[in-house]
C-alpha cells in the first residue's frame, strides 16, 4: 500500500537470523522496522558530504551480516548513495541486499543490482495507496501480511486500477526523465544560490556530492 509497507516488508521479512547493516540516514520506516526485526543493528555513518563509504559499509557486512539496506538516494539532502557497488559487494560475500529506492524513480534509474527494491508510485506522479517491491528469483522474503496473493507476498486483492496506474506512470516518468532532471536541476540551483546570496548563515548539506 506505500513505499514504507514495501521498505518495512524486506527489512522484517529477509535475513532474520543474523545482523542487518544500514547506514544511519534511512529513511524512518527502515530504521524503525529495523528497531523491530529482533536482531543486531549496525549503522553506518555517512561522510561529511552526506554520503556513505562503500567500504566502510563493507568493512560492517562483513562482520556476520545476514541482510544490508542501503537507500539509493538520501529523502532530505538528496544525496545519491552507492547502493549498486554495496549490492555487489554483498552478493560477493553471500548478503542478500535491499535498496530503497523511493527516490530514484524519474530521477535516477529505477533499476538496482540488490536483491530486493522498493519504490513508492505516488514519488514519479502515480497514485497514492500503492508500493512496489521488486524481489529477484530465488529470495526468500517472509510477507508481513499472509495470504495467497501476490505470489504469496502479500495477502488481500490487489487494487488492480492503481496497479496499472502506477505502472504508467513509471513508463511516463522514465521517459521524460532525462528532460525534467535538467529542468529540476536548473530550478534548485536557482533557489540555493538566490537563498545563500540572502542569507550568508545558511548551509546547504551534500551540495558536494551528487545530489537528485
């Protein structure tokens, strides 16, 4: 039903034995089904520019880690995170990996090399009332909610008109993404430099990484 149900659905329902490694700067819904999973949690902090270190997320996975959930973009500062080079590096070391990657959608590409991805319709202009959650073939995810449905991943009926809703929308969104990331991009860049040329006090957090 959200992006937060898909988030809280991998993170509570993968890897349940062993560790989950997260960075500090998820989203609430991950930190706080991570509080719930029953499990040791590890966060990674990120760096001074908002972005995570691969290697020291690495250094933490592998330290007895079961699951890894890295987003791929920070929901505040906008900060782009290296959510394809941890997933590589995790499925090196036999971790199964989840992205959340609500931001990313006609603004990154939507497709991610971890195991499980989630995404929010309502974010790439679908509607609201609708999460998606991506699992590759083989992983095992345990459903918050049983039932038959979905494969077995999430029980009730499916909304089938917001299904297919969000599912235009996604095809509308990549295909004028390249177009409106340059209109948006324009568009902040005018705002922050017009807002820090006013006030000299304010700060702009990851303006030294790339950002959405």
């Amino acid at each position: 039903a959200s992006g937060s149900e898909a988030c809280a659905t991998a993170v509570l329902g993968l890897g349940r034995a062993g560790t989950l490694v997260t960075s500090a700067i998820e989203h609430p819904c991950v930190l706080l089904a991570a509080e719930r999973r029953g499990t040791p949690v590890v966060q990674v902090q990120p760096g001074p520019d908002g972005r995570v270190s691969p290697d020291s997320f690495d250094a933490a996975v592998a330290q007895t880690a079961s699951l890894c959930a890295l987003q791929a973009a920070n929901n505040e500062t906008g900060v782009v995170q290296p959510a394809d080079e941890v997933a590589r590096m995790a499925r090196a070391r036999g971790v199964t990996s989840f992205v959340d990657a609500v931001q990313a959608p006609g603004r990154l590409s939507p497709e991610f090399e971890a195991d499980v991805v989630a995404y929010s319709a309502h974010k790439f202009g679908g509607p609201a009332g609708v999460g998606i959650l991506a699992v590759r073939r083989g992983v095992k995810l345990e459903p918050l909610v049983p039932g038959h449905q979905e494969g077995g991943l999430r029980g009730g009926t499916p909304p089938v008109v917001l299904r297919e809703a969000a599912a235009l929308a996604l095809e509308l969104a990549e295909a004028s993404r390249a177009t409106e990331v340059t209109r948006m991009t324009a568009l902040r860049d005018r705002f922050e430099r017009s807002l820090c040329e006013g006030r000299p006090e304010v700060r702009v957090h990851g303006d030294r990484a790339v950002r959405l």
